[in-house]
C-alpha cells in the first residue's frame, strides 16, 4: 500500500558480527495496531529502536509518513542525518520502555511536560495544562505532583505512555510494556493501550502477553532467526499456527 | 612540673581568630566554586566520545591529584610571578586549591554522571530533546542530586586544606593563631583554641549542609 504510514524495506542490523536481522519488511498503516511476538534474543527491542532511531542500522530504510528517518541517500553514499534533524525524526515516533525510564527528578507533571516545553515550545502554563490533561487521561489525574519513586509501577508506566503520547506522534512504539510490572499491575497499563487503540492510535507493540496481542492487534508479526517468519492476522497467528516454529513458541504460553 | 593555663590573654584576641576563619571559609568556597565549574568541564571531556579530550582529563586529574597541595600553592605563589602572572596571595592561593579541588571534582561529577541509567537519557532522546537539552535538563540536575552529599564533604575538607595558607602568610586562622601564638607565648591555648575552632566550624557546616541535602533530597 502507497500510504503505510510506517514503512520498513530489507532492514538489516548487526552489532559487530553478530547479526540480530536482516531483509525485515514491515508496513504499518495509520489507525493500525500490529504486535511483534518472538523469543527472548529474536531483536524485537532492537527492531523498536532502530524505528526510535536510538539504534543505528546498517541496512535497509526506514520511512514515517513517506520520508526515510535515519540515513539518506548523498552522492548514491548512505549517510547518517545530522543529530539536531534525528532528534527532529524522533518526534514521528513515541517510545514507552519496558523499565519506564522516567526522569526521577521530576514529578509526573514535569515528566509529561517537559518535552512540550522544551521541544514543542509551549509556554509552561500551556504545557502543564496539556500534561495533566494527559495525565488523566491514563488515570492519573490526581497524581500529577508526584514523583516516580511514589508511583507503582502500572503508575510509572502510564505516566511514561503520557509523556510519549503527549508529543503527539504518528506512531506509538512500546517495549514489552508490562513485563517490568507485578502481575496484578499488568490490566491497568493494558487497559490504557486498549483505550488509545479504540480512540485509533497508531502502535507497534512487542509484547509477550499473547492474549492482549490476540484481542488488540489487527496485524501480528513472528520474529525468530533473525527475520520475521511470520506475518498475519491474530487469527492466522494464533489459531492456525501454520509454522512449526510458531507453534514451537506458542506452545511455551498456556493459552 | 606545672604549666598554668591562661586562657583570657588568647581569648581577648578572639576576633582575630575568626576572622581567619571566616577567610578561610571564603578561600574553601571560592576554590569549591571554580573547582566545579572546572570539574564539570573535565567530567565531561573525560566521558566524552573523543579520545584527545579524554586524554586531556586524565592527564589533569593524574597530574594534580599526585601533587601535594603544598607544592601547588608554593608554584603558584612562587613560580607563576616569573611567568610574568602576578596575582595577590589570596588569588594565588585560590589559583591552586581550585585546580586541586577540580581533580577531585572531576571525578566526582564523572561517577555521578555516570551512575544515571542510559535508559533515562534515551527517554529523552524518544520525545526529541537534543544532546543539550538533554544535559540541561536531565543529566545536570540528576547528577547534582547524586554528588551533592560529596560536594559538602569536600568542602569542609577544602576548608580545612585552607590552613596551608598560613605558609605563604595568609591571614587565615592558622596563620593569626601562630601570630598569637609569638605574642604571648601561649602555645597550648592558642593551638588547642585554634584546633577547637575548626572541630567546630566543621561541624557546623556538616550539619548545615546535611539539612540541605534533606531538603533535596525531599523535592
Ligand atoms: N547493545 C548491544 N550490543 C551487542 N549486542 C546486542 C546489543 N543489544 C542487543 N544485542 C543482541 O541482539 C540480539 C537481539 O536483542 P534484543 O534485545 O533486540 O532481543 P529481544 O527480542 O528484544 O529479546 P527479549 O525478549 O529478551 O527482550 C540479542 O542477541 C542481543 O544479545
Ligand atoms: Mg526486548
């Protein structure tokens, strides 16, 4: 399709010789959401961040919303874009990580607010006023003076997921989102990717909560072996299980 | 043998003794300040990507932290008027307790840098902060906030390094408790005043600063 908001042509990423994935093809329309599932080494985080541009790659492009982010073509050379244009291309996409990475020195309002202020240039009462609009919007209203070391876990993270769609990306980008949470913390993070999947948010999820992936993905991608094996809908993925190895690693979840 | 104890001829010159503390107070703080501006630039160099700047901050921290602090303050007051750089004692002074407190800072502020997870800079990076916003607004006031304890330590440490002033005769306490001390001959009270004035002024200063790291630590 023409109008893939996110576009991945034959990425390749090694780390010195170690190769994490090569020839990856992957198309993301707007309003989609796709789930990235694999085993444990299969660079689904790599693949995340060479989306977020925190990670160089060696092969392949990279297109948000139809412009290569990352490398450019200059004199049919590859070339890296200049850092003050990358920190531009981040701003397409939102990154929430497995381990929140919250600014400890801040509350949940500076948290969400500071990228408005510094990046989107609004003036600080505006941007407050954005941030706790956001803030209640994952539930959090009435914790925006709080500090990350008072707020669990499910709270961090959703004052993570607050922050990343506060800049208003194109795409949402999340890293095993949950997997850093207690267990009885998981549903109130979900819930709120659940919510900003209906509301018709653009996110690319790697997760390892099958059931989540199977009830909120239009598109599940299999990583394994260093490429993407396969391809589908959650029903293709997750009922007809047409690989052995699909089926290998699904058979490791009791559902 | 019996020694008599005349404390009131050295209290009577009191003032005298704190004014030396209070100058030497004011050498420790003004060296701490421009130690840290100097730290910070070194930290920086030394974590920096360029191996040239890298090398820089190693060599001055090798250099300085391997040199007594006598013979810094004996080259600044001694040897730089022969570099045709004249400065007042006190800015002599100052001039060396500031490169020996910025060795120290260096390290300081390198291992503060250091302990903040990448994870949280690269948050920074994901919502389009540039390299210096980044500083400014995350691995700054982060850092700060994990060296600060370290900062107050040292300044009471530097403060008490400001008693090798008296060698290049600044008034500081040392130096008028030795002033003293040749006027009345009063050797145990001057020194014992003198060494319980800085057990005090230490002190103090450490349950001051213990109060403000609270404060931050609270915020
Ligand atoms: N900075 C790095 N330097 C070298 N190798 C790396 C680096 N980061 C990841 N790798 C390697 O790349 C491969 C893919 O790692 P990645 O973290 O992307 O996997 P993953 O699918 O996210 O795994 P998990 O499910 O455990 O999170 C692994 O073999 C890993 O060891
Ligand atoms: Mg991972």
């Amino acid at each position: 399709m023409e109008d893939s908001l996110l576009r991945i042509r034959r990425l390749g990423k090694w780390f010195g010789s170690l190769k994490v994935f090569e020839g990856v093809d992957l198309d993301v329309n707007a309003g989609e959401v796709v789930s990235i599932i694999g085993a444990s080494g299969s660079g689904k985080t790599t693949l995340l961040r060479c989306i977020n541009l925190l990670e160089t790659f060696q092969a392949g492009s990279i297109l948000l919303d139809g412009n290569p982010v990352g490398y450019h073509e200059e004199n049919s050379k590859r070339k890296r874009f200049p850092e003050r244009i990358i920190a531009r291309q981040r701003l397409l996409t939102g990154m929430v990580f497995q381990q929140f990475n919250l600014f400890p020195h801040m509350t949940a309002l500076g948290n969400v607010s500071l990228g408005l202020r510094k990046v989107k240039k609004l003036p600080r009462a505006e941007a407050e006023k954005e941030a706790s609009r956001w803030l209640e919007r994952v539930g959090l209203g009435d914790r925006t003076h709080s500090r990350p070391s008072q707020l669990s876990g499910g709270q961090q993270q959703r004052v993570a997921i607050a922050r990343a769609i506060a800049m208003n990306p194109k795409i949402l980008l999340f890293d095993e989102p949950t997997s850093a949470l207690d267990p009885e913390l998981v549903g109130e993070v979900l819930n709120v990717i659940k919510q900003l999947a209906a509301d018709g948010a653009t996110m690319l999820i790697v997760t390892h909560e099958m059931r989540f992936a199977y009830e909120v993905s239009d598109k599940v991608v299999f990583m394994d072996n260093g490429k993407i094996a396969s391809m589908g809908t959650p029903t293709e993925i997750f009922e007809e299980r047409k690989s052995d190895r699909l089926k290998e690693f699904l058979s490791t979840f009791n559902n | 043998m019996r020694y008599f104890w005349n404390f009131n001829i050295v209290f009577a010159q009191i003032n005298l003794l704190l004014d030396g503390l209070l100058l030497g107070f004011l050498l420790a703080l003004a060296s701490l300040m421009i130690g840290m501006a100097l730290g910070l630039f070194m930290a920086l160099a030394a974590i920096s990507k360029h191996p040239l700047l890298r090398g820089i901050a190693r060599f001055y921290v090798t250099l300085l932290r391997n040199t007594p602090l006598l013979v810094l303050i004996f080259i600044a007051y001694f040897g730089l008027p022969d570099l045709h750089i004249r400065l007042g004692k006190s800015e002599s002074f100052i001039f060396a307790l500031s490169l020996y407190a910025g060795a120290y800072m260096t390290e300081v502020f390198r291992a503060g840098l250091e302990a903040i997870p990448t994870g949280i800079l690269e948050a920074g990076q994901a919502i389009g902060l540039t390299p210096l916003q980044i500083f400014w607004n995350i691995q700054l006031p982060i850092m700060f906030k994990n060296v600060l304890p370290s900062l107050g330590n040292y300044l009471i440490s530097l403060f008490k390094d400001t008693s090798l002033a008296a060698s290049i005769t600044i008034p500081e306490l040392t130096y008028n408790a030795k002033k003293i001390n040749t006027l009345t001959f009063r050797v145990f009270e001057v020194w014992l005043i003198t060494a319980a004035l800085y057990v005090i002024a230490c002190y103090l200063m450490a349950f001051i600063l213990r109060r403000i790291e609270r404060r931050f630590a609270i915020q």
